[in-house]
C-alpha cells in the first residue's frame, strides 16, 4: 500500500498558503440550526477540540472565534512544524502533534470534540476503519462530539477504484494524483455510515452534500455524533 508521508508532506510543504478558510459543512455544521442536526452551541466554549489532519490549519480560525483550545495530529513532523508557522502568522494558541488516525498522542478521554474534515478514513498499513474509531473513541471524554465528513460511494475519488471488501476501496484515479495506491473507507448510504460508527458512537446526526466543481463530483456524508459511555 502507498505511504502518503512523503507525499503529503511534500504538498503541504508546496502549498503553503499565507491566508486559510474552513470548508463550508464545517461553518455549517458548528453554527447553523438545521432539523436534522443535534449540537449544542453552549458547549464549545473553552472546550478542548482534537483537528485530526488538520493540514494547513484552515479550521483553525473558526475553531479559535468559537472558543476551542486547539490540539492537532498530522502524520509528519515537518507538516506539524508547517503547523505552528502558520498558527504564529494567524495569532492562535495550537497544541499539535505527530499521530495518525489509529494511534492518537494525546491521554484517554482528554478531548471534548474531535473534528475529522476529510480525514478519519485513511487507513494506514496493517490497520482497518474500526482501528481508527476506537482510537477516536478513546481520547474523546465520554458524551464527547466528533464532527466528521465521510465520502460518498459515488464521490469523483472513486472512480476506477479497486474494491477490497468491507466498505474499503483502494484509490487508482485521484483527480489530483496524490492518493493513488492508498486505502480508503468509503460510506454507500447513513445505514452504512450508522453501522460502522455505532459500536462506539451513538446520537447521529447525518447530512449529505453533493456538489460539482467544475466536472469533480465532490459527495460526501456529514456526521456528528456522541462517544458512547463504557
């Protein structure tokens, strides 16, 4: 299986923007009212929220407006260093560390909400989805929020994908060429979404986005949900 370290480094390192935006299911997701989505605004404020691939840091000033202390994982030391340039260039306080999704450096239950924009399914070698979401699982304090965005099955990413069997597919045409080679989780309809994540999570809300940029079907679920007590 491809390793992105060298390859996600290399574009984060290339890319390397002065001026960052949140996607928009996220702004969305944290301050919208909408029937289907159960959050609770009062909560966010000096609460502790985990950027799982936080990349170039884009959450970051809508997460700071808000009230979170920011913490991070990214898969290589030179992207987290990336990190820090970029959070002293903006004025916000982050906490960042090298991780992935399945092996999390931060203690049990220490965060209140974990954000995974485009991020929790990567599977890493020698792991599988559930690997990832137990690990989620165990940082988050009991009742705790993951906020997440999930790829539809039939997302532009996918596209001459070879199947692998238990919802995992192995990327072979990457409209920007970085993911080729890699494994991802992808997600057919909410019962799916719901399956996977329900041994340890529970209270879903679930949206669905399907927009085309200019030819590039971009679909994907929109998740919030809470960490089940043990």
């Amino acid at each position: 299986m491809k390793d992105l370290t060298a390859s996600y480094t290399e574009f984060h390192a290339r890319k390397n923007p002065t001026n960052v935006y949140p996607p928009e299911w996220l702004i969305r997701t944290l301050l919208g009212t909408y029937p289907r989505l159960s959050i609770d605004h009062r909560r966010y404020p000096n609460s502790r929220i985990l950027d799982v691939g936080f990349g170039d840091g884009r959450n970051w000033p809508l997460l700071d407006n808000i009230g979170f202390h920011i913490h991070g994982v990214e898969i290589t030391d030179r992207i987290v260093a990336l990190g820090y340039e970029r959070a002293r260039h903006l004025g916000i306080e982050v906490d960042l560390k090298t991780g992935s999704n399945a092996a999390i450096p931060f203690e049990d239950e220490y965060f209140d909400f974990i954000v995974a924009s485009s991020s929790c399914y990567y599977l890493d070698d020698g792991t599988v989805f559930a690997d990832n979401l137990r690990e989620y699982s165990r940082v988050l304090k009991p009742g705790g929020i993951l906020l997440a965005s999930l790829p539809e099955s039939t997302n532009a990413i996918f596209e001459g994908a070879v199947n692998l069997g238990d919802g995992v597919v192995e990327i072979r045409n990457d409209p920007w060429n970085l993911r080729n080679g890699y494994r991802f989780r992808w997600f057919v309809d909410e019962d799916d979404v719901r399956e996977a994540f329900s041994p340890w999570f529970e209270s879903f809300s679930i949206g669905l986005c399907r927009d085309n940029y200019y030819g590039i079907q971009i679909n994907a679920f929109l998740l919030v949900c809470e960490r089940k007590s043990r």
